[in-house]
C-alpha cells in the first residue's frame, strides 16, 4: 500500500528543488547588474553560480536550424557513396581498413 505523502507533488513549488532562484530574485538580479554590481559579487549575494548569473542576465539563444526534406538527405547520401566507390575503384582507400593517418 503506498504511502499518503507519494500523493503529494512538488513540482511547481517553493520547495521544488530544481529551480535555484524564484522569478523575484531573478528580477532583483537584472535590476542590481543594471546598478552596476559585479557577476561575481552577485552570485555570491544570492549564493549561486557565476554562470547562472550570465545566463540571467544574458540568456542562452538556440540558432534555429533549417529541417531538409527526405529527398535532400537521400542526394547527400548518394554523392557520399558514389564518392567512396570512386575513392575505392582508385584504390585510394581498402575494403574493411582500419584507420591510418593520410
């Protein structure tokens, strides 16, 4: 029989553990670095890393990357291989060889 406090969730709570600062602190962050107070002396006030602080302030941005349709990979592929056959054929490269330097 499980036990009652399984029931309970955390997540989304002050007492998740995941999140090291509430959006407060992360707002006081931004207005005391616009202030002029240092990252490190910062992240020694709120008792986080330096890294958090950067990533606050100026947060990590993903480059979108383009998705190519299936008949673009399947192109890639061909060239590929048409290129080691040739490399093959030359006998520039061997059938099952192990790595070596050029």
């Amino acid at each position: 029989m499980p036990l009652k406090i399984e029931d309970i969730k955390l997540a989304g709570t002050r007492f998740d553990g995941r999140a090291k600062l509430s959006p407060e602190q992360r707002q006081a962050i931004q207005i005391l670095a616009r202030e002029g107070y240092s990252q490190r002396k910062l992240a020694a006030m709120f008792n986080v890393s330096k890294r958090l602080i950067q990533s606050i302030l100026s947060p990590p941005t993903r480059k979108t990357y383009k998705q190519y349709p299936t008949e673009y990979w399947t192109e890639l592929k061909r060239k590929y291989r048409k290129k080691k056959i040739d490399l093959y054929k030359n006998g520039k490269i061997k059938f099952n060889n192990k790595l070596k330097n050029k």
